[in-house]
C-alpha cells in the first residue's frame, strides 16, 4: 500500500499549511538569539474575573460543549460506531438524542472513518438519515482518490487534517477509530502517543470538538497508556447488554470520566438501535436501572477477571467486589473462582455488524 504522505505534499491546503508552520518557524528562529519572552501572555487574575469571555456552545445536553475532547469506548462488537454515527444526526441537526437534549445551534460534522466498509458506512447514513452538514473522509474513498492510507501517527498526515479542518470549517471532529487511524503507534507507550496528544489539544485550542473511538481491553478499561485521559473533557464507556436473542445493537452508556461541563453526574442510560420495516433507524432510549451488584456481573460478563479491576471500575472497596463475587458464583451467574472470574458460559459471537 502507497504511503498517503507524498499525495499529501502535493495537496493545495497542504502546501498552504506547510508555509504558514515554515512562517512561523522562521519567525520564532529569528528571536531565538534570547530567551522566548511570555510576558505579552500575563493576564491578571482581576483582569481575567473582568474580561468578556464568549461562552462555549452546548453541543448536546449538558456534557459535550465546543471545543472538548472526549472518548468513546467499548468492547468490540457493542455499538460504539452505531452510536458514533448517531451523535452527527443530533449535532448537525442540533436536535436530541435519544434523553440528551439538543445542544444550542447545530454545528458541521467531519467524520474520519478508519475501518468500516463504505458499504455499511452508506447503509447505516441512509437508516439514520444524516444530511449535508456531515461529510466523511472515508479510508476507501482515499485509497480509491490517491491509491494510500491515512496514518495521525505522521505529523504530516495530521497537519494535512488540520488543513482539512480548518479550510473547510468544520467544528467537530470525529475519529473512528484510533487504532486504525494511528498505524504504528504503541497504544501502551506514553511517548508514542504524546504528538497524538498534542495535535487533539492543538485542535481544542481552535475551537474544534473532537471526539475519538476507541477500544477496550481485556480488563474492561479503555486500551493504551492513561496518559490519552489526562487532557480528556470526559470519557463515555459503553457496556453491552444485548441477550442473544435481541436485534441490532443494545449497550449501556456510562461517564467513565465525568463531564467537566457540568458539576452534577450524568445518568446512565439503555440504548437499544434496531432497524424499522420503512428502512429507518429506530433508537430506543431509557434511564439504565440497575444495581450496583448487577453491574458487577456485567463487568464479569465483558472479560474483567480480577477483582482488584473491578473494584476501581466501580470505585467500590475490595471487601465489597470479594463479596459480591462470592455471591455470584454461589448463585451461578458467574464462573471460574475468586482469583479468576469468568462468565457463566463463553460468549456467543457477535456479528461485526452490530459494532
């Protein structure tokens, strides 16, 4: 496969880029001679508490405002890109979804897609009928347009993104997902992932919200170094509850990270997406009631083993999670044994489709 980096530099908004990063560059080499001079960027803390600070737009309810930069994760095969793809229909629209009320004005949605095949990337825009104001950069269409692939672990791929995004004014971002749109990167080194980091918060800093899918690993948290969580505005993890008899995708979406937007928490909420008989998507949403022990046999049922794991999960005491565990396997709801939980019986396997 072709590297998409030379299409790149050919790119009329990429040479556009490349001349306003060499611009500065040669601006701040010409007063490299003394010390960088910070002191034009002092603000008072009575000239800030006085100063007319626009207020950023509420996006959807009261957790996603401009400018933030979250995570969605999940197993595979739960629902993230169902629901992924769903937040553009509200966004662009600046309509509800499902309980979240309808942020304050709708905004232009640019939807990166690594993964999917465009086949069901059409199918699921038709079933949830997304309009104009959402476009996608989409990894077949590229390779079909240049013969390459998309890589943000290049600095040139994501400074031709940000060229992208910028020239086409685009206000939210949403990329799915990080392990196939950052070929390369080691998901549990730091190091590895700190230019990532810094390109989203470069993002944030112009006003663009960001939105980034990504996976699970085996003990339920989400994969890679916690060092991707630091700069989050909040984190939204997404937990299956669809039995095997049940249609489509059906998950649980919970703050693994509380929204820094608003002081109060956000409720867990039961969605269940399904397909009409008119060929329309059909979203059912409703308050997840469940106990705090009921969630703890989810947390078996998705692969966590250790109770140690699911203690910090639930931000619940040790003595609790061994009782609970006790009780489970008494009752049978779960297998395996105190050092190693496991669910009653191996997962069934789930169609790809539903993720």
């Amino acid at each position: 496969m072709q590297d998409i980096t030379e299409a790149l530099r050919q790119h009329p908004s990429y040479q556009q880029t490349l001349q306003q990063h060499t611009a500065l560059a040669l601006h701040t080499s010409e007063r490299s001679a003394g010390p960088l001079d910070l002191s034009p960027c002092l603000i008072t803390a009575s000239d800030l508490q006085n100063a007319l600070l626009p207020p950023r737009l509420k996006l959807l309810d009261r957790w996603l405002c401009a400018a933030d930069l979250g995570f969605i994760f999940a197993p595979r095969g739960v629902g993230k890109t169902w629901l992924a793809m769903a937040l553009p229909l509200a966004l662009s629209q600046g309509g509800s979804l499902g309980l979240w009320q309808a942020g304050e004005q709708p905004v232009t949605v640019l939807y990166v897609d690594g993964e999917m095949p465009l086949e069901l990337t059409q199918q699921r825009t038709r079933l949830l009928g997304l309009g104009e104001r959402v476009q996608y950069l989409h990894h077949e269409t590229l390779f079909e347009a240049l013969g390459c692939s998309l890589n943000i672990g290049l600095e040139e791929h994501r400074e031709a993104l940000t060229s992208l995004i910028v020239s086409h004014g685009f206000q939210c971002v949403i990329l799915d997902n990080l392990s196939a749109l950052a070929s390369g990167v080691d998901e549990n080194k730091g190091s590895d992932y700190e230019p990532i980091g810094q390109w989203l918060l470069e993002l944030r800093r112009r006003k663009i919200t960001v939105i980034v899918i990504h996976h699970a690993g085996r003990n339920g948290f989400m994969r890679g170094h916690s060092k991707r969580e630091d700069a989050c505005s909040w984190i939204l993890e997404l937990r299956n509850a669809k039995t095997d008899a049940e249609p489509g995708a059906k998950f649980t979406t919970h703050f693994a990270k509380p929204s820094r937007n608003t002081g109060q928490p956000i409720p867990d909420l039961l969605w269940h997406f399904t397909t009409s008989d008119e060929g329309l998507a059909h979203i059912d949403c409703q308050l997840a009631i469940t106990s705090e022990y009921e969630q703890f046999i989810q947390h078996v049922n998705e692969g966590v083993e250790k109770q140690v794991d699911i203690a910090e999960l639930m931000g619940k005491p040790k003595g609790t999670i061994s009782k609970w565990a006790a009780k489970a396997l008494e009752q049978g709801l779960i297998s395996g044994s105190k050092n190693k939980l496991l669910p009653p019986k191996p997962k069934s396997s789930r169609d790809e489709d539903d993720d």
